[in-house]
C-alpha cells in the first residue's frame, strides 16, 4: 500500500497527439507535462475543442499518443500490444460516458456484470459482485430494468455501478454530467466524491460545466492543447 | 451463456426487420429446395432405366416411325435377348390437364421387359386376353380413382378418333423410383384399328426396345443394328434407355437450365437482402462495439456477436424454408398430377438448402462483422455524439 501510493496514478511529459485529417497534420495536444497523484479527484476543464476528451482517452489507453511520454500507475502504456491494452484497460479502469453508454439489449444487472466476463470470476460471484455495485449506487430495486425503462441519471448510476465492479484504480469520465438535469448530476457527483474519498478511487473527470469542476479537489485548464493549472490545491 | 443470450437480444431489437429477413430467407430456400425437386423428378426417369435396355428409334427424329419387319432383324443380332417395341399414343383424357403417358405395346414382351411393374399374374392374363385392355401404374390409377373393369375413354391425338379402353391391370412399381404414372395398352388394338381407317401408317413402330443378355454389349450390339439399317429407307439410331431418356429429357433442357439458373439468382436475391439487414444493425451499432472494446473486449468478440447475429437469422430462414419444402412439395406434386413420377424432396436438396442459408449468413455477415472488429474505439464512441 505504502509503495503503491508513491506511484503517481499518471505522470506524463512532452505528450502529443495529432490528428490526421487527409494529408495534414491536425495538432490537439502539444507536449504535456502532468502529474497526478493516486487518489486523486481531477476536473479536465477547458473550452470546447481544447483536447480534454483526448488527453483523457490517451490517459485510458483508448488511444496512443503520437509522441512523448505515458505512465498510468507506473505502466508505459506505448510498450502494450492491443491486446495487452486492452487487458489493463479491464482491469485498471473504469469508464463513466456523457451518454452512459450501457447495452440497451441488457437490464441493470447484466449490464454491471458485463466486464467481470473477462475476469476469472464464476458465475455466482459475478452475480454476487454486480448486486453489490447495484446497491452501492442505490439500484438494488431496478436490477431488471432495461435502459429504456431507467431515467438518465438512474442510468449513469448503473454505468458507475459497471465502471466499479471491476474495482479499478483509475475512474476516467467524460462530461459524467453532461447530459444530465441539476438534481441527477448532484446525486452523480457525490457519488463520485464518495468513491473517491472512501474507496480511494483515482478520478479524472472531463467537464465544462463549473459547478462539477468546483467538486473536484484539483482543477486542470486545457487551452488549444496547452495545460494551465488553476485554483488548484485548496 | 453470455455470447448467445446477447446474440439472440440483438436479433430479436428489431422485430419486424428480423422477421422480414427470416420471411424472405425461408422463401428463397423454399424455392431453391421446390425448383431443385422439379429438376431431379425430370430426371428420375432416366435414373430407373435398366442398364440391359437398348432403345431403337428411327434415326431422322423420334416424331418418324419404323417399320415393324426391323424387328426380326434386330432380334437375330448377337447378344439381344428380347426384342418389343411401343407407340407413343398421345391422346387426352378428358381434358388437357390430365397428363400421363400413353404407350402402345406389343403387350407379352413388354411386361416381361419391365419386371419392375409387379403386375399379378391373373390381372396379367386378364389384360393379355382383352385386345381392348389397359394397365396402368398404381398411382395414376390413385389419381382419378379407376377400378379393374372400368372402361377409360381417351380422345385421340396423334391417332384421331374415339378410343375406348378396359382397365385390366394396375401394377405397382418394385422400386421407390419406379414410374407408377403410365398407361399401356395393346399395340396390336392401335394397329388393327389403324388398318381399318389409315392403312397407310399401319404396322409402324415408335421405338423398339431390346434386352441385352450382358450389358457390356450395349456399344456392339448399338453399332451392328444401326449398320444393318444403314442407307435402308428408315435407318436407326440405338442408345441405352438411359440415354434415350436423358435425349428425351433434353428436350426441356433449356428450361431446366433457366429454372437453375431463377433459384441460383433467388439466393442472390436474399444474400443481398440480408447483407442488408445486417449492414444496417451494426451500423446502429458501432457506439456498443467502440464501448465494449473500451471495456476491454477483444475484437474476436465483437466478430462473434455480428456473425453470430446474422448465422442466427439464417439458419432460422434455412430451417423454416426447408421445413417448408416437405407440405410444399406434396402439394405440389398433387397440383401436377402424374407429370412427375418420384417428386421427392431428397436428403441432398435439404443438406444444400440448410448450407445455403449458412452460407447466406456467413457472407452477409462477414463485412459488418469485419467493420465491428475493426471499429477504432474513439471514432466509435464519437459516433455517439
Ligand atoms: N478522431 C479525430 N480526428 C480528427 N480530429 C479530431 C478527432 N478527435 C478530436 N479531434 C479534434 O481534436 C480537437 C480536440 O478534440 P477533443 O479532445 O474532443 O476536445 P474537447 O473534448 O476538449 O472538446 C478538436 O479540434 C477536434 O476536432
Ligand atoms: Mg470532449
């Protein structure tokens, strides 16, 4: 425990990334130097188009950098085959979307046990570990609810709910609040809080809406690819 | 398990558009399996032919007859066994509709030639005495309900005139492929009232068929009876019955080819209907693949959701078509009467039907299920927005 707080949960310099569009060369992030410290909680702000979204991609191993240097809680993410990637991804981190992103083919429970498919877990303790994250997240009473049939902040609760079930170190979410009503985001908001400061969940949450950033204990502004560190550290 | 249940959850999001892909495969499987029946029942009758049985027929055409004095000539050729010959009669029998064969035979050698028609012996004799009697096969009797003794008119054709016929004989085929549709009657009844009213085309035969001691000499004895007629006023053309047969089944070839040729493009039709379908559910679906690969599923999942998603959906169609097939060819048969001896769907036709639905599935489902593992997970998940 003791070493593993002493790795920063990211550290990462001169990171680029550059989009293609045709034959040229789109620029989003221009050599980045960032720490952030394990069990931290981080709001990525910064006006539209700034390279939030992108930065915390790269930061989850959704995408690779085009040039300089990523380590998330220690591991070079560029050295990773895919399919390496794609297991630390499962095991490492839990992803929260504006949109929720949950199968609309599958209830609550199904889809909170989705990614314990790719853990060794049998059959009942996947059951016993999506129940647990379902009442965590106060859902205990809509377990064969579809999408559909859930309001959206119910439905982001049941994404965090899958974003946790894997007991992750590292929670990633873009815009969690986005598509969200003042009441819902609250209830979202201090569930984050919650994970954070009792789980000691690390958490990096693009925003621009300035009332979730202001929950965040560290504030992170993103200019045209440049980082600003503001009203930080309070 | 988890795969399958997701699987079946996808087909089923769309009911409609499901139920439609499904509909259009079990047709164009129907029909493949219906039209591929149709072709083997025209050649079931060149499948039962005896491998002993040469088939003499004027070489010009078969529409021109032989005279009946070729017969002594061909019997005293080395290796043949038994010689009969018939006429081809034609004929309506109330109304066009009611289409079988109708031969005239030289009615002794005849039977004995076609040991498949299990004829009993007192039905045999009772035939072999009336000049004015019939036999005819057990299922065309089934078909308009004729009893022994009954009279059978037909109208002539071919042979104009008013003919009267006495139902003497119903035989059973031995084998499942032997023909239970023909009509047979004396030759010598056509003959003598041919004398009588149209002397001139009296004592002409339609074919002669002749039985091989061994059928090894099929070529010899061919060769030596068309050369003994050669540069004669009706010289001959011999084949095995088989390829008589088959002669006359080329007749409608081109029609067999055509029918081959409507299902080969019905298949087409439903592949591009159900790469249709398919293409449209995965490009709804991209968003959930881009997610489930950033949840850490590998591409090989997502291969397996879609294919599994369009095999599904086939092999519903394919299964659906092909039971389909069994009521659908009965009833069809019962449409067309004795047109068709041995209209059985075969193992062969309802293997192929079930693999064509795979296959539809397959090749449908391959390019959606390429793009799914394909997906880049960030311009999949953008897609959302
Ligand atoms: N897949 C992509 N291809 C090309 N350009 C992209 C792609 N993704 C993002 N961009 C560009 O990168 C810039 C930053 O995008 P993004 O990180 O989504 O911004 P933010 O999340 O801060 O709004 C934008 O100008 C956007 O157009
Ligand atoms: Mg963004």
């Amino acid at each position: 425990m003791q070493e593993a707080s002493e790795v920063p949960a990211v550290r990462m310099q001169q990171l680029r990334k550059s989009y293609h569009r045709g034959n040229q060369e789109v620029p989003v992030l221009n050599g980045i130097d960032l720490v952030i410290e394990a069990g931290a909680f981080v709001a990525l702000v910064g006006p539209s188009g700034s390279g939030k979204s992108t930065l915390l991609n790269l930061i989850a191993g959704l995408d690779q950098p085009s040039g300089g240097d990523l380590e998330v809680f220690g591991q070079e993410l560029s050295v990773l085959s895919e399919g390496a990637l794609a297991r630390w991804r499962a095991s490492h981190v839990g992803f929260i979307f504006q949109f929720y992103n949950l199968l609309p083919v599958l209830n609550a429970l199904e889809n909170v046990e989705l990614p314990l498919l790719l853990t060794g877990l049998s059959r009942r303790e996947r059951r016993e570990h999506a129940l647990a994250a379902l009442s965590m997240v106060g859902l205990s009473d809509r377990l064969t609810h579809y999408p559909s049939q859930l309001s959206g902040g119910q439905q982001q609760r049941v994404a965090i709910a899958r974003a946790v079930v894997t007991d992750p170190l590292l929670l990633v979410a873009d815009e969690p609040t986005g598509d969200l009503d003042r009441a819902s985001a609250e209830e979202v908001l201090a569930m984050l809080e919650e994970l954070n400061e009792a789980l000691g969940k690390t958490i990096i949450m693009v925003t621009h809406d300035n009332r979730a950033a202001q929950r965040a204990r560290r504030r992170i502004h993103l200019d045209k690819g440049e980082l600003r560190e503001g009203a930080d550290g309070v | 398990m988890y795969l399958p249940r997701l699987i079946l959850r996808n087909a089923l999001r769309h009911r409609l558009r499901t139920g439609l892909t499904v509909l259009g495969l079990a047709i164009a499987v129907l029909a493949f399996g219906l039209l591929r029946t149709v072709v083997d029942a025209w050649y079931a009758g060149a499948d039962a032919a005896s491998a002993t049985h040469l088939v003499t027929r004027n070489a010009i055409s078969l529409v021109f007859p032989l005279p009946l004095t070729h017969r002594e000539r061909i019997r005293r050729v080395a290796g043949v066994r038994k010689v009969s010959y018939s006429n081809w009669f034609g004929g309506v029998y109330i109304t066009e509709r009611n289409f079988f064969p109708r031969f005239a035979v030289d009615a002794g050698t005849y039977l004995d030639l076609y040991p498949d028609y299990l004829l009993p012996a007192a039905e045999r004799k009772a035939f072999l005495l009336d000049r004015r009697g019939a036999v005819v096969g057990r299922k065309l009797a089934q078909t308009y309900g004729w009893r022994l003794g009954q009279s059978i008119p037909l109208r002539g054709t071919i042979y104009p005139g008013s003919w009267e016929f006495v139902l003497r004989g119903i035989y059973d085929g031995r084998q499942p492929n032997t023909d239970e549709g023909i009509f047979l009657f004396h030759w010598d009844y056509l003959n003598e009232t041919l004398r009588r009213n149209a002397p001139r085309r009296a004592d002409q035969v339609g074919v002669f068929v002749l039985d091989l001691m061994h059928a090894e000499d099929a070529a010899r004895v061919s060769g030596e009876i068309d050369a003994l007629f050669k540069s004669s006023l009706a010289e001959t053309l011999t084949e095995t019955e088989k390829a008589f047969q088959l002669g006359f089944v080329s007749m409608i070839d081109t029609i067999v080819l055509a029918v081959q040729v409507v299902s080969l493009m019905v298949v087409v039709i439903v592949l591009f209907v159900m790469a249709n379908t398919m293409g449209m559910a995965a490009g709804e679906r991209l968003p959930e693949y881009a997610t489930l690969k950033a949840l850490g599923f590998r591409p090989g999942f997502l291969a397996l959701l879609v294919l599994g998603e369009s095999v599904l959906i086939a092999l519903l169609g394919g299964l659906a078509g092909t039971a389909l097939t069994l009521p659908a060819a009965a009833a069809f048969s019962a449409q067309t009467g004795t047109l068709f001896h041995g209209f059985a769907v075969s193992h062969t036709t309802m293997v192929l039907q079930l693999l064509i639905a795979l296959g539809v599935g397959v090749l449908a489902g391959l390019p959606p299920c390429l793009r799914a593992a394909r997906i880049s997970i960030i311009a999949g998940l953008a897609s959302l927005n």
